[in-house]
C-alpha cells in the first residue's frame, strides 16, 4: 500500500510503498477512505511530540472493514468506522471510572515480540501513529480504537468526528458544562475551535466569541454560530473580549496550543469563568500564569485530551447531530486533496489557511 512516511522531523513527508501484516487476534484491518489533516500530526512532524521516525502519521480516519483478526466480536467485513486515538482497554482505573480517554494503555501497540504491524520495502517496522496511521491507503488498529457508524454518513466527513470534532465539540459538551446564556470565548478557529464553538451553540450558549488572527476564518465562524468576532491581528484579544461581556468570558476554550494563547484565555476569563485548554503546547514549553488570577478572582483552569470522549458513546451521536442539521461539517472542509499533495496540506496549515484539509483515498 502506499503511505506517508515521516523519515525525519522538519521535513517533508516521503510517499513510500508499505506493507502492511494480515489482522491478529484482536486486531481489524481497514481500507481508508478519508483522514482529516490534524495540527498535532504538524506538530509530530516539527518535533512539538515525541514521535521517532520513521513513521506514518494521520490520526482522524474514516473508512471500510476489509478484515478482522481472531476474537473480534464487534465488527465485520464492509462496516464502515471511525478511527479514534483515545484506544481503551476496559480494565484500568480510568476506564472503570468513567475516563477511558486517559486509559494506561491506549498507545501499547502489539505485544513486545509481535512482528511489526507496519513496514518498509527493506523490511525496517515503520512505527505506528496512536494505532492508527492513516496517512496510508490501509490500517490496522485494535478493535477498541474503532467505532462502528451509521453507513449513511459520508466517509469524507465522518473522518473529522475522529479527532477534531470531538476534541472541541467534547471539551464544549463533556469536559465543562457551560449553561444556557453563558458567554464562551473561542481562541482558534481551526478544525477544533468551530467545533468547541459549534458544542458552545448546541448547548445554548449566550456570547460566542471567535477569536483568531486570520480574518478570512471569521465568516464561516459566523455561520457556525459565532456572535461575536475578534480580530487579534487588529485588537488587543483579551480587552475585546473583556468590552464585549462585561469582565471576561465564564468560559474561553484555548484551542492553538501557544503559550501566549494560553495566556490570554487566563486573561479574557472571567471571575468565577474556567478556562479551558484544548490545544497542545509544545511538551518542552511552559506556561507562566498569575496565580492571583486563581485565588482572587477564582478562576479555574482545566484540560480537555480529546474532549473527554467516550467516543464509542460520543461519535455515533455526533453523527446524528450532523445528519439531523445540528452540527456542520461541509463547512469545516477548506478543500480534499490526493495522499500525494499531504505536504501541501501542511504549507497550508502553517501559513493558516485553511479550516481543515480532508486526504481522500479510491
């Protein structure tokens, strides 16, 4: 099968012929119909995570079950399925509590001895990304990184439901509980940040603040349910958004992953206000904050890892917000593109501008 291969950080990605091993016990094999192109697989590629090349990226699929390993109850041959990265394995204290996102073992890969589930033309393993990889024409997941779905849910879409959708419409619907008429300010309005602006309108949301440094984005934030935008190329973001609720937003979803992000969403938080942070800061990096901001004014700060999903609960329903009109997708996709073109994909992204960037397989 053809891949993306990542041989080294900070360059381009290389289009190898890879193979790839039959399914073994607990193990699926699917044929890849679409993968949305994520800011943490640039990320990966800019060393911001620790990720060793070689290795195929691409962690939002969308596809088709063309085999099951022995033991595999929950699916067949021809259904269709969503990737996932938050893999659980049903036993540890997070998955009996409610927490499978934050299970022990979601990046355990096969068995120490196993034969590589990916490898080169020399026959070097090439590593697996989260279990997944979809930056391939096939993958071979465990059965609990799958969901099933419905089949008429069109594949190129359904892909965004498995990271970016639910990492921001999650962090809106599971990770807080923002009331009815709370003001919610967005910083990022990438594939994430639409979709934690999208759960802030599900819920009913009072002030919707988009805030980005790309006026282009500010539009289609509108349609997806903004009612106010701030424009920080223009504007000092955090007195905006102080102007436009009165003191600070009750809640600010930080959805770039910068340090100066991070602390503006501090900062545009109201008293009382939470503010929540959904992207990833380079691991190297810290984030200096007041801590006056907490005690005096009690504000709080919360992570969300990809929106504190149960996503074998969560996507499905997901589905049937965008089949029943409640949540937009079409409008997400800046543009589909061939395996071959991944690397533009990526230019893109770091010049901003795109929303999000879907990889479409035959």
């Amino acid at each position: 099968m053809q891949a993306a291969v990542m041989r080294a950080n900070n360059v381009p990605l290389e289009i190898e012929e890879v193979a790839i091993d039959d399914p073994g016990p607990g193990e699926v094999l699917v044929k890849t119909a679409a993968s949305g192109v994520c800011h943490s697989d640039l990320t990966v590629i800019e060393g911001g995570l620790p990720v060793p090349p070689p290795s195929i990226l691409g962690h939002e699929p969308a596809g088709v079950v063309e085999a099951v390993g022995a033991g595999v109850t929950d699916f067949s041959p021809g259904d269709h399925v969503i990737g996932c990265l938050s893999s659980w394995c049903g036993v540890c204290k997070f998955c009996t509590g409610g927490r499978p996102y934050l299970c022990l073992t979601q990046f355990a890969g096969r068995p120490e001895g196993a034969a590589p589930r990916l490898t080169a033309a020399n026959g070097d393993p090439i590593l697996q990304f989260g279990n997944l990889s979809s930056f391939a024409e096939k993958m071979l997941s465990p059965e609990r990184s799958l969901v099933k779905i419905r089949d008429d849910m069109p594949l190129d879409r359904a892909c965004l439901i498995g990271c970016g959708v639910t990492t921001g419409l999650g962090a809106a619907l599971n990770t807080v509980n923002i009331p009815a008429g709370a003001s919610v300010a967005i910083i990022g309005c990438g594939g994430v940040g639409l979709a934690a602006l999208q759960g802030a309108r599900i819920v009913g949301a009072g002030q919707i603040i988009a805030v980005d440094a790309q006026a282009w984005k500010f539009n289609l934030a509108q349609k997806l349910g903004a009612t106010h935008c701030v424009d920080a190329s223009d504007v000092d973001p955090v007195a905006a958004v102080q102007e436009i609720t009165g003191g600070g937003a009750d809640f600010v979803f930080e959805c770039i992953g910068l340090v100066s992000t991070v602390q503006q969403a501090v900062a545009m938080t109201g008293r009382g206000g939470t503010s929540v942070l959904v992207g990833v800061v380079p691991i190297t990096q810290k984030v200096e904050i007041s801590a006056a901001d907490l005690t005096l004014q009690e504000k709080k700060i919360t992570g969300s890892f990809m929106g504190s999903n149960r996503f074998r609960f969560d996507m499905p329903k997901y589905i049937d917000f965008y089949l029943d009109g409640r949540l937009h997708l079409d409008e997400m996709i800046s543009s589909r593109l061939p395996l071959a073109e991944v690397n533009d994909a990526f230019d893109r992204m770091r010049r901003g501008e795109a929303a999000r960037q879907v990889i479409v397989f035959e």
